[in-house]
C-alpha cells in the first residue's frame, strides 16, 4: 500500500482554520477537525498553517499523549522525505524482588535526610520554652 505524498507547495495550500493542514517530522496533518479542541488555541494552529511546524511542536514540549493524538490526523507524507522508521516502543522492566522498599524509589525532593535533625530541632525548640515559661511562672509565685 502506497501512502499519500505532498509536496511543500500544496502543504501551503491549507493555511485556513476551516482548511488547516501542517507538516511535523515530514509527516502531513489535516489538524481541520482539531482546531476547535486544541488545549493551547487556534491562534497557535493559524501560525503554524500550512508550513513545516516541527520545531515549533517540539519546542512547546507536547506530551507523548498529545504525539499519539496526532496519529488520527495523519494524511501522507512529504514527496521526496526518507521513509518513515518507526521508533521500537520501549519495554519497561523492572527488577523481580519480593521487598517493597527495594522497587520504590528514592525520595526526589523533599527533605529527605532532613526530617530527623528537623524534628529534633523542633523537639529541643518546645523543651526550652516550656522550661522557660515553667520557670518564669515560679518566678511569679
């Protein structure tokens, strides 16, 4: 099966909201039916009409959820672009062990090591003012 190739000059074709098409990795997109739903506004889509918006896409730093969601409005390709290669999927694996504490991992953040010496600190921080004020109501009396 052959797939639908394009070249740069009909891609400019497409640069209205009712007839949007945009290339991203060589790919062609007919985003027409998107427009309407997409999270950062059609200004953005408008901009980006009928050119090669790679960069721009990647720049925004879209999700893996947002790159898979691309995949419906796919149309062909760029005439005269290599081939597309599928990247493999990764295949996530973790160690086999029956601790829970050996699969978790470590704190990111947070105080970490700090919470002993913080709460010793805040322990000490009551013992003195309690001792104080235990001490000025004798001195009271």
């Amino acid at each position: 099966m052959t797939e639908n190739t394009y070249t740069a000059e009909e891609v400019k074709k497409h640069n209205s909201l009712n007839d949007l098409w945009v290339v991203y990795d060589n790919d062609v997109f007919d985003i027409t039916k998107f427009v309407d739903d997409h999270p950062g506004g059609e200004e953005v889509l408008k901009a980006n009409a009928g050119k090669d918006s790679t960069q721009e896409f990647d720049d925004v730093g879209h999700s893996e959820s947002a790159k898979s969601k691309m995949k419906q409005f796919r149309i062909g390709r760029i005439a005269g672009a290599p081939a597309r290669v599928e990247q493999p999927k990764k295949k996530v694996t973790t160690p086999a062990s029956t601790s829970a504490s050996a699969t978790r991992p470590a704190e990111a953040g947070g105080l970490g090591a700090l919470k002993i010496p913080i709460i010793i600190i805040v322990l000490a921080i009551i013992a003195y003012f309690t001792m104080a004020s235990d001490a000025m109501i004798e001195d009271d009396q």
